[in-house]
C-alpha cells in the first residue's frame, strides 16, 4: 500500500475564507485565445464549473494597470476552490482583489482533473508541461505587458520552473519542445512547498510502484546519500547524490526563473515531512532564490491558503516581511530595517545605501556614507516591539514607506530594542 504521503502527494485540503471568488476565464479573454488559436487547450475548464480557470479583461477596452500575476496549483488541486482537497487559489486572489488588482491581471486554469485518487499517477509529462507553458505565453500576449510573476504552488513550482526555463524535454520516451526561456518576462517566481530535490516518501520502492515518484520525471529524491541511508535524516554531510533526472536538470543549470525568486516552506509540512528536508537540504529551496520564507507552524496547505499577504509583498514589493522583536537578533533587527528603506527607495526615489543587496547589513551597521535626499527632518524607520502583531507591523511598515526619508541617523529605533 501506498505511504499516505505519497497518495496526497502535493495536495491541498483546506476550506477558503473570504470574499467569493468564481470564474471561468472572462468572455473577453476566451474570445481571444480562439483568435489566436488557443481554442484547443481548453483553459477554460468548462467541465470544472465556476472553479475551472481564472482571470481576463471584463471588456477589450480594460486598461492594465498592475504587472499580471499567473497562479499554478498543485497535483490535486485546481484553479479555484473546487470543493474537498482542491481549494485553488481562491485565497490568494482574493488577497489580491482586495489590494485593488483586477481579474485581467490575475490568471489561473485547472491542469489535471483535481481528483485525489489519481495523484499518486500524475508526473511532469510533455502534455500538462507543453499545455502549461502555452497558457503562460497566452497570458502574456494576450494582456501584452513587459513582464508577468508567477506564484507556484507544491508541483505547481516544478511545472513552473520548468516551462519558465523552455527547451527540449526527454522523459520516459517523451520528447516535447517548449521554446525559448520565458525568465526574461518574468518579473517575479515564487516557489511554495515544491519537492525541487524530491520527496523523501518517494524513496525506495515508491518510486516503482508510484509514477509520480517516478526516477526519470517524478519526486524521486535518490535512494542514498553518502553514508546515509535514510531520506529524511541525513547525519552525515553529503553533497552529491543522483536523484529524479527532471529535478537535477532543471537544479543544475543555475539560469534563475526570473528577476527576483523568491523560496517558502514550512518546517511542519505534513505532507513533505521531515521538516522539509531531503538528505539535510530543504526540498522546497531553490538554487536561484533571491530570498527564502521558512513557517514554522505551517501545514503543507496552509503555506498556501495563510500567506496571500506574503505572496503579494514578494511579487509587488520583491521582500520578505520579517518580524523583529527584542529577543530577536542584531542581523535580523537590521534585515526589517533593510526591508524598509528598500521599499522606501521604490516609493520616494531615495534611501540608504543599496538596500536591494544590503550590503551594509552584513557588517550590523549603518551605511555612514549615505546620500542626503527628501527632508531630513522625516526619517523612515520602523521599530518592532515585541507586543505587535504581524499585521500591524506590516501596516506600520506599509504606512511609513511612502514618506520622506534623509539622513541616516547616528542611533537606529532598533538599537534600543
């Protein structure tokens, strides 16, 4: 029998809250994609109801205003709530509605059929790869903007990478073309919970008896590492280890997916298990991150349906919203810090030093050689006491941004934290 883990494979299983959300695809939007040829890809889902696919202009005439947004779900999963396991993304364009993005800037569609008795079957085929890599390209003709993000969820992110990345595919005598790499349109890939170095509940003898664990395009993660012998609790350093040939490929070329890159997990994942590691590395990491977001009380589903808010600030803001406290470090008191001026120099035109790379953060001190601009009187910090909350640190920290920054003062609000 199969391990649970593996049966739910990159699932998702939780209710959504918020305001109702239902598609399919804007009449607007369908009507195009039969222009253009599309019409065989079905990314409609008409057979999945309301909750089959996302996204479109209301009418031709609908200016864009935000950098569009496409969503890629999981095995099992759909576009939208669907009802069981298949909770889509339901959540997290809610989020995004309610921060006044429109349906033409975000997308969605359904690839398989969100039924969980077949997860255990569902690998990185050519036919879901080359379906999925042409509703990106239709996304982006079809609102014609320079770039798009893409947020990705559980197989959602090896999909993602993988099309993003394009070229020639050989899998299990497959053999699929998926054209140039698309990473210089895309502004922003975000990764959550994705098995990138395979799945410790695919080891062994799971990879013969479940496709999706499969050595050639499935979560294999290599039967040993080293002296190790167990997945999931590696005691010996190893580096090398062959794994999946789908993942290493796509792990060892180093091309990033797009401007920014941006890795989450959590460590209580109940569906990857053993705090998301694969032979001491984390699976969900990946090799080109710009930055990573570790939960710690998170369920495989939640890293998902409870982080829209951190979803939004890695696409829009390119951060990682970070609490700092007085028990917290001196480098991550600093990091909020870092975070702030960054997004104050987006807003303002000004800030501190390079706070894209946060050069100055490594050595814990303020860059004395900073730029004089804006009124020096209105300096842009925020102090996080240990009695906030985290939404109301964001708000302060969102609220604050957008005004006038100047000198770097001698003594942070932090340093009496």
């Amino acid at each position: 029998m199969m391990k649970a883990g593996v049966f739910l494979l990159l699932t998702v299983a939780v209710l959504t809250k918020g305001q109702s959300i239902t598609g399919p695809i804007t009449q607007d939007f369908q009507t195009w994609l039969s222009k253009h040829g599309y019409q065989d890809q079905d990314f409609v889902r008409s057979d999945m109801g309301s909750s089959g696919s996302y996204g479109g202009k209301t009418s031709s005439k609908e200016k864009i205003v935000h950098q569009p947004v496409i969503f890629i779900h999981g095995n099992s999963d759909a576009a939208l709530n669907h009802g069981g396991i298949a909770s889509g993304w339901t959540n997290s364009i809610s989020y995004f509605l309610s921060q006044k993005y429109t349906s033409a800037e975000l997308y969605a569609t359904t690839w398989g059929d969100a039924n969980s008795m077949e997860a255990s079957f569902r690998t990185h085929d050519c036919t879901t790869l080359l379906r999925m890599r042409k509703f990106v390209e239709a996304v982006i003709a079809y609102t014609n903007q320079t770039h798009v993000d893409i947020i990705g969820h559980s197989m959602g992110v090896t999909i993602g990478r993988r099309i993003i990345r394009g070229g020639t595919v050989s899998l299990q005598g497959q053999q699929c073309e998926l054209g140039k790499s698309l990473a210089s349109k895309v502004d922003t890939f975000v990764g959550i919970s994705g098995g990138n170095y395979g799945l410790c509940n695919c080891a062994g003898i799971e990879a013969i008896m479940a496709p999706t664990c499969n050595k050639d395009d499935g979560f294999w993660p290599g039967d040993s590492c080293g002296i190790n012998m167990m997945c999931g609790f590696a005691i010996s350093p190893c580096d090398a280890t062959l794994y999946s040939s789908y993942l290493m490929s796509m792990n060892s070329d180093n091309k990033k997916e797009g401007k920014y890159v941006f890795a989450a997990w959590s460590t209580m994942d109940d569906l990857i298990m053993y705090q998301d590691n694969v032979w001491g590395k984390p699976t969900s990491s990946i090799p080109t991150a710009t930055d990573k977001k570790i939960y710690t009380t998170y369920t495989h589903m939640q890293t998902k349906e409870q982080t829209a808010a951190d979803q939004f600030d890695m696409v829009v803001h390119h951060i990682i919203f970070r609490m700092a406290t007085s028990q917290a470090p001196t480098t991550e008191r600093f990091h909020v810090l870092a975070q702030l001026e960054h997004l104050q120099s987006r807003y303002t035109g000004c800030g501190h030093s390079d706070s894209n790379k946060w050069d100055w953060l490594t050595n814990q001190h303020r860059d004395t050689s900073a730029s004089i601009a804006g009124h020096p009187d209105h300096l842009t910090f925020m102090a996080v006491g240990k009695n906030y909350s985290r939404e109301r640190a964001r708000m302060e920290l969102l609220n604050k941004m957008i005004q006038p920054c100047g000198l770097p003062p001698k003594k942070t609000p932090l340093d009496d934290l």
